[in-house]
C-alpha cells in the first residue's frame, strides 16, 4: 500500500487538480463508466466547480453524495440537489442516496470534516436514531 501524501493547505485550484488528475486515470482504466463520492456541505463546492469545467469525460461518471440532510432535493440544504444542478449540465449522471440502492465500487472516495469534527453529516448522538431509522425501513 502507498504511503499518502499530505498536503497542507491546498488551494481549491490544486485540490481540484489532483482530483481530476486520479479520475483521469480511473476513466483510462476503464471502458465503461466509474462512480465517484464527494461530500456535501459548503466546501467541496468551489472545488466542483473547478471540476466540472475541467475536461473530463463526464457522460462516463456517475457521482454520488457522500452524505445528505433529510430534506427534498429542491430545497437549499440538500447536498443531492446542489451536487445535480451543478454537475448535470456538463453531462455527469448523479445518484440519489437510498436504503434500497446497490452501491457501486468507486474509482474515487472524497469524504469532507466538518469544522466540528463530523463526517458524512455523522454525528456521534445521530447514529443510535440512524440506525433504528435503518432497520425499521428494511
């Protein structure tokens, strides 16, 4: 296994570059489409953008949220909604969280922290209600 690199600091730019440069390769290495997480929240944002007007094959990514809040997809706070207006127009299909879907194996993970330490929208007192909540749908 690799050791990471760290590094500190990065710019939107330069955090946005290393992304497309791993998914550069993903799409090289596959025929077919890749799948791809990437968080919600306020900072990814400015480096989607980057993203999505760099030169990548989007038609062959499907992107997924790596977490949401409860609400409906055209409300502010859905992560889902902003990552679909943002993304969907530069030819990108993009999931929907559900109980129900099959995940896929993904060619890139991009998990982000919240200033307070959360991740995934995970909250040490959510997880218990999460869970139940799970079960009872299935």
């Amino acid at each position: 296994m690799a050791v990471p690199k760290i590094i500190e600091n990065a710019s939107p730019a330069e955090i946005a570059q290393w992304i497309k440069a791993c998914l550069d390769r993903a799409l090289s290495a596959e025929n077919g489409r890749i799948a791809i997480a990437v968080p919600g929240g306020l900072t990814p944002f400015p480096i989607l953008q980057l993203l999505a007007q760099s030169a990548l094959d989007w038609s062959r990514i499907t992107v997924w949220p790596s977490d949401d809040r409860m609400v409906r997809e055209d409300h502010e706070a859905s992560n889902t909604g902003r990552i679909r207006a943002l993304m969907e127009p530069v030819g990108a299909d993009v999931a929907a969280l559900s109980l129900t879907q099959t995940v896929p194996h993904f060619a890139l993970v991009w998990l982000g922290m919240g200033a307070d330490g959360h991740i995934a929208s995970l909250f040490p007192t959510m997880i218990r209600r999460w869970m139940i909540r799970a079960r009872s749908a299935s």
